[in-house]
C-alpha cells in the first residue's frame, strides 16, 4: 500500500504583510480541538481596493453571503478581513448569519471603520454553531497582536488552515509589483468538505472594478481549474486585495494570475494522498466552453485519476472519457500526448513504449495534452490522482 | 485495510435457454489469455423480434455501429447474436469494421439467413486487432454445440465474462410469461474500460417496435440508472428479444422491468471492492430531468462513495453536492434520509444518532433519499461505494 509522504514546500519570501499597508495576525482561540491558531486577521492602513469571487453553492455559508453583501455596499473598499478556522458557520441557520456579522462589527467597532468595509471568512466542520465566546476573545486578541513583518504573515496564514499538509503560499515581484497570496484547502475534497480560502494582494493601484473584472480570468487559470471532485464547498473565497501604493502600468494583471495559479498548484498537490498534480489541456474544441466540459469530464473520472497515480499510461481511459462528452464533434481528430508522448491518433492508439511512458508519469507535475480538431476552443484544468490514502482519509467514520 | 470477499448470489433457476426457441453455448476459443471461455452464440429458431440501446461514447465500437445497421436494416428481426470476450474490437480501425461484419457473415452463412438478422458483441481490452483465426474456430465450435438446456445458457453467459467476480442473472415469471435475462459487466469501471452487455429475453408476443419503445423506459430504471463513474464504455449494449410464443397482455413490460432492474443492480454490486448498492433517490424536483441531475451529482462524487464505504452518514456531503446543482430552485426545501433516517431538513442538520445511522448503513441495500419542494420530478441512480479495493485495482500499471 503506497503511502507518499506529505510533500514539502519552501516557504515563499514573501507573504501578504510584504505588501505595504497590510497587517496581519493568527492567534489561538481555541476553536479547534488541536489547539492550533484559529483566528486570523488582515487589516490594511485605510480601505483599499478589494473583489472577491465566492462558492456557487446553494448551501453557501453565512459569512459568504455576508461579505459578498459587505463588498456590494462599500463598493469594494476594504479596511479587514476576519477569518476563524475550526467552524465554517454553514448550514447554521438564523444564529449563524448573527454570529458572521457580529464577527465584522467586532473588527470594525475597534478599527472606527464602516461595517461594510470588514470582510468575514469561516472553515472548518459545517452544521455547527460558532463557539462565540471564544471567537470574540479571538478577535480581541488578534487585533492587539496585528504585525507588518513576515512573521506575522505566517501566523495569519497557520491560523487560516484545517486538514493542509502543508502551508500555500506564492509571491511574485515584476513591473516594479509585488504580489503576494496565501490560501488553504487540499484539493477541495477534504473530510467534511473544508473550503478553499485564498487571499491574494498586491501594491499595485488599481480600482475596485479593475479587480472585479480581471478575477474570473485569473480564476479560471487558477482555483477554478482545480478539479479534483465536482465538490465546491460552502465557504469558497477567493479575494484579491490592491493597497495602491506603486504607480501601476497595464501589465498588473499577469503576476497576480502567477500568484494565483501556483496557489492553485499548490491546492491540487495536496489532495489526500495525490503523488502529483496532472495539468489536463485540452486545445482544438469548437469553444472555449467545449474544451472545459472535455477536460472537466477527465479530470473527475475515478477510473483516470487512479491510473495517474498508478503511472498507468493508459489511453483508453482518457480517450473514452473524451468519447462521452456529446459536444465533441469530431472525436477521430482526437490526438492525445502523455508527458509529451503521443499515446492515441485517428481512432486508434499509437504504437508508444508504455514502460517509458509509465516512467515520465512519475514526476511532480505530469502534462495531458487532449488535442481536437473541431475549432479554436482551449481549457486547462489541474487534478490530483486519487490513491489509497483519499480512500482512507475520506471513507473515515468522522465522530 | 478492507478486503470484502466478493459476493455470492444463487444462480436463478431460468436462463436465456429457458426461453422457448432460443439455444446458446459457449465455447474456448483461446482469445483470453486465462483460457476461460470467450466466444458466445445465442441463436433462435427463427427470427424474432429484437431492440437493443447501445453505448452513446463517440468512439463506439465496430460491432456496435455494425449491430445498429443490422437491427435498422432487419426491421428488429434478430436470428443470432454472436459475443466474444476478451478483446472489444474498439479503436482498430477499417479492419476492426471488417472483422466485425466476418463474424456476422460467419453466423449467417451456416443458418442460412440473412446477414442483417445476426448482430455482434465484442467486450474486453481496446486497441487490438481481433485474432480472428482463433474467432472463426471459436464461432464454429459455438454453432456446432447450440443447446436449449439450462447448462447451455450458462455455457454462454460464463463465455461473455470478463473480470465479473460472480455470474450475473436473473428471471420472472408472471402473467403466463417468462423473462430471463443476463448481463456481464462490474459498475462499468473495469481496468480497460470493459463493457457491459445485456441480453434479456422473453416468450411474448410483441413487435420489435414495441420493445424499441419501452427499452430506454426500462434501461432508465436499470442499466442507464447504474453510475458508478460518469465512464460508458465503447461496447456498451443491452438487447432485448421476444420469442412470440406466449400469447401476450398488456403487463409484459413489468416483468422485463424487473429482470433489468436485478441485473444492473447486480452490476453495481460489482464494482471493485464494493461492499454494497446504495439507491439515491430524488423527489420533487422542478423536472426529472433535473431530479436525474442531482441523483447523478451525488452519485459520481468520489466523496460521497467514499463515506458510502465508511459508513459515514456524512450529510455534508449529500448536500453539498445538491447544492452543486444549479438547476435546484428551493435549497432550503432539500430533506436528505439514509435508511430512513432524517439527517438533514430546512438548511440545517437534524440531530440524529450519528453510531445509529451509521449501523444502518451496514447493509447489501442502502437507501438515500433527496426530498427537494421544487416540483414533482423524481430519478433514481444505484451507485457502488469505493473502497480501497477499487484503487488497487485501478491503479495497477496494466501491461
């Protein structure tokens, strides 16, 4: 029975108090059993630019349709974010909505700022009502413990974790900008559904709007091309801060795009027991659209996952799964390259040599490359392979 | 690490010969390496009326777009079908298609009837050409022991296994009709991607367009409603025939129904270390169409088959994926049952004994319903839980 261990990570430079006027803080306030941080706090100076994208779900969270609410009335001006791990305050209820914004007045009562300018995250275990006493002593304690150094960073980012194996962070500096993000969740296919959080800011000055309409974009290359299952958990945010303080040419949007994709990277790569992320590219469909459904349909096949984590270069999975996708329009264009080898063309596979093929699967990052001939759509899409250990973790009674 | 020994059922007491005017065998013909038997021949005396569905995958197999023009072109008449195992003849190309239409010819030339009454079924591994040396030997060894005893039919069922753990079968007898029928096939989640085939035959007296109208009514409640992975293979096929020597009244669709049902429901109860068949089903949604969207959801979520396995009444993620389904209108209206139980009502979880529930779930049949307030749409999916035992066989480098 493999069982990889837990890959590790260098940390990155820099973190999200690098990015000027940002400060942040992670303190123990005893929400979670462990005892590990789990309120964190990001404060900027004065409100600066803010847009976010949220879960899509149906059950969304409480504080999901808070903040959302919040960023819509203060025109995305943010002055704090609040975040508690442990409880992600969903399918709670009535309590659980007075419980969110609680959390915000706390933060914007001590800050002397609007309400609506507080932004509130949760994750953790849903169905449970938020243990108030300890979050407000949690609030109190992070805000009096608020630090610009790296340090400080990094107990923001240990306080937004639950089931990680690893800490996720990712910085770029280009164009006289530094982005930098952190965020949280293991393929989004955790025990008890744990959230994707991700925070991404960067010095660059930009409005509100800039950011709102380049973040589904920069999503699409990055947190919503992690497939691992058709799961998206209650509490899924993903929030881009710009705290303007350098002159910002029109090359702004690529490093965050960078940022945010290596924090996708880094979600997929921790799906439970994963050996390595599979980049799935699918180019050639009549349209953007198409592509995705084509990738989207091999990336959350258990029967393709488990050949990638079995360094199985076996074509009839993949290509099957391309099959079944009614929208393809000419299926014997398909040509189909594993880790650059071609394994399937015209109908029939290619005489490959499946013990090399199998060899180039064992590494971090495996590429599969889907071409079809029916247009000019592309989609890309990141999966972790499912092994003995997410049968494990996930089949685990949880009381 | 659970290991279920596989199940056993009771063979039923009728199979396809049991059927007046059928025969069948089944023979070596040395296409499986294990030497098991491979080659399939079920003939009638005379044609009879026939309607089959076969595999929607865009890389259908020759045999099955051959079996189509066949059945189109007979007008559902059907004399012989022949089967063999061990290789699908998918992906081969022009000599694939050629292979194919010899073994109809072969069949048809020694019963004297026309090319188009006999159609051909081809289950196991992709992308190899057929040995057809070993075919022809196979089909005439086939037509020379054609029997109408019960051993014959099972001859033939055991020559269309591939890795089935268990022989599957079944029949009914009611209103002076008889069906048997039986089916090949583990949750359509092979290694390889191996087929399911079903035969089901009956002595009433029915036009073929009258099984052509009631097959997808049937397979909807049977075959199409199996989904252990969103994977249809390339040779997917479920044929029904009617001998026509029972006089017939209008209840002969029921016992169709029920023999379908028991087969695809023991193909469910075959997917790799299955422990179980839970039946997910959908109410009051605004369409079945969407009731089937959101069966579907719950059923192909690595997740929820995971807890499935563990026994883990983890509502979380039964209501996660529902609320994954935008075509849900009232997520508030979602009631969520397993065994029985209320786990989930009005957003919020109901307080139930989690080591109760959990017990419950311990069983051959696990029922999970979905009760939403949108409509009076209703689907029902039967899906295999995942286990340890599915990676490892998936997971295995297969050369």
């Amino acid at each position: 029975m493999h069982k990889p261990a837990p890959p590790t990570f260098p940390p990155a430079p820099l973190t999200l108090t690098s990015i000027a006027k940002l400060k942040a803080a992670g303190v123990r306030a005893g929400i979670k059993a462990s005892g590990n941080p789990d309120v964190a706090l990001l404060v900027a100076d004065t409100a600066v630019a803010g847009a976010a994208l949220f879960t899509q779900n149906h059950f969304a969270a409480a504080p999901v349709a808070l903040s959302k609410a919040h960023l819509l009335r203060s025109g995305g001006q943010v002055r704090a974010v609040v975040i508690n791990s442990g409880n992600a305050n969903a399918c709670t209820g009535l309590q659980g909505e007075k419980d969110a914004l609680e959390m915000c007045e706390r933060v914007a009562k001590a800050l002397a700022c609007p309400v609506e300018q507080v932004l509130v995250c949760s994750t953790g275990v849903i169905g449970q009502k938020l243990p108030m006493d300890k979050v407000r002593t949690g609030i109190d304690a992070a805000l009096a413990e608020l630090g610009s150094d790296v340090e400080a960073g990094r107990r923001f980012l240990s306080a937004i974790m639950t089931t990680d194996a690893y800490a996720k962070e990712a910085c770029v500096q280009a164009d006289g900008l530094t982005v930098a993000g952190v965020c949280k969740g293991a393929g989004m296919i955790e025990p008890n559904m744990a959230t994707m959080l991700a925070f991404v800011a960067t010095d660059a000055t930009l409005r509100a709007e800039q950011l709102a309409r380049a973040l589904p974009r920069i999503a699409q290359q990055s947190f919503n091309a992690v497939h691992v299952d058709t799961h998206t958990s209650t509490n899924d945010t993903f929030l881009a801060l710009a705290t303007g303080t350098s002159p910002t040419g029109p090359g702004w949007e690529k490093p965050l795009a960078q940022v945010s994709h290596r924090l996708a990277w880094l979600i997929a790569r921790d799906g439970e027991g994963a050996t390595k992320v599979t980049t799935i590219s699918v180019r050639g469909a009549a349209t953007d659209a198409d592509a995705r459904l084509v990738a989207r349909a091999v990336a959350s096949s258990a029967l393709v996952r488990t050949a990638l984590f079995g360094n199985d270069p076996n074509w009839g999975r993949f290509v099957s799964q391309v099959g079944n996708v009614p929208q393809v329009r000419n299926p014997r264009g398909l040509r189909c390259l594993l880790q650059g080898i071609e394994v399937f063309k015209a109908g029939e596979p290619t005489a490959f040599d499946r013990a090399q093929a199998s060899q180039a699967m064992r590494a971090e990052d495996v590429a599969l490359e889907l071409e079809l001939s029916d247009g000019q759509g592309k989609a890309m899409v990141m999966t972790s392979d499912l092994g003995y250990r997410y049968v494990e973790v996930n089949a685990e009674y949880t009381t």
